[in-house]
C-alpha cells in the first residue's frame, strides 16, 4: 500500500476524480434493514436514525425514503486524514459553480457526492482544479 500524501499541493494536482457510475441515494432508516454490508456506500448514526448512503436501486427496491440523489465522485489520491486544505479546495470549486457537494472521508480517499444533474459539471470543475493545481506547481519548480 502507498503512503497517503498530506501535502495540499500535491494532493490538489493529483486528486485524479472519477465518477462512478449509477445514482446513489441518502435515506435515513431508525434500525438497520437487511442490506447486505457490501450494498452500503457508507453510514452514519445521527440522533434521527441511522443515515445510509446506497445505490438507488437498492433503496427503491427495500422501500426506503429518498432525500437526496446524487452522482459519487471519488478522488483517487490516497489522501491522509489529517491532511490540511483539500476538502476546502474543491468545495470552493465546486461552490464557485454553484454546485453543492456532500462529503464522506475514508480511510484511503474522500468521496464526493453531488446533484445527479451536475456529476459532469462537477467532474469538469475538478479536473479544472487540478490541472490549476499542477500547472501551478510547475510554474513554481521551474
């Protein structure tokens, strides 16, 4: 396994997004449905019940409520948890287009979920930020 990277500046010029494909869902559930552990993107125990991050096709199917649909853009840089910068980052880009973005950190990379109608205006913004980031990086070693 590589070393996670906590310099912003490199994570910013190497964050390589990637969409996934699908549309994923945030529902919020009191207990636990029977979902196997590989169908769930991600959880959260909130004092309003258990929110769940899941394919749509998996909370349609279980009859789940819908609160938000979204795209799920991962950066595939190996980020370090306590890395300073990044998350402010590409929200900023992100903002600076209007587009809102929910973000979950794992232990390897950050994972961004937006609007389903604005994945590509989203992953255009990102790439953006990047290839900014390393251009500006280059600048500064020359």
């Amino acid at each position: 396994m590589k070393n996670s990277v906590s310099d912003l500046d490199v994570l910013l010029s190497t964050m390589a997004p990637e969409l996934h494909e699908g549309v994923y869902v945030f529902t919020s559930v009191e207990m636990m449905p029977d979902i196997p552990a590989q169908d769930i993107i991600a959880s959260m125990k909130e004092a309003e019940g258990l929110s769940l991050i899941l394919s749509e096709e998996h909370a349609l199917r279980l009859g789940l409520p819908v609160m938000f649909r979204a795209a799920w853009i991962s950066l595939t840089v190996h980020s370090d948890l306590q890395a300073v910068g990044l998350t402010a980052a590409f929200a900023a880009a992100l903002g600076a287009e209007g587009i809102s973005c929910n973000v979950v950190a794992g232990a390897f990379h950050d994972h961004i979920f937006v609007q389903i109608a604005r994945a590509q205006d989203a992953m255009n913004a990102l790439v953006k930020l990047q290839r900014d980031s390393l251009a500006k990086s280059r600048s500064a070693t020359a």
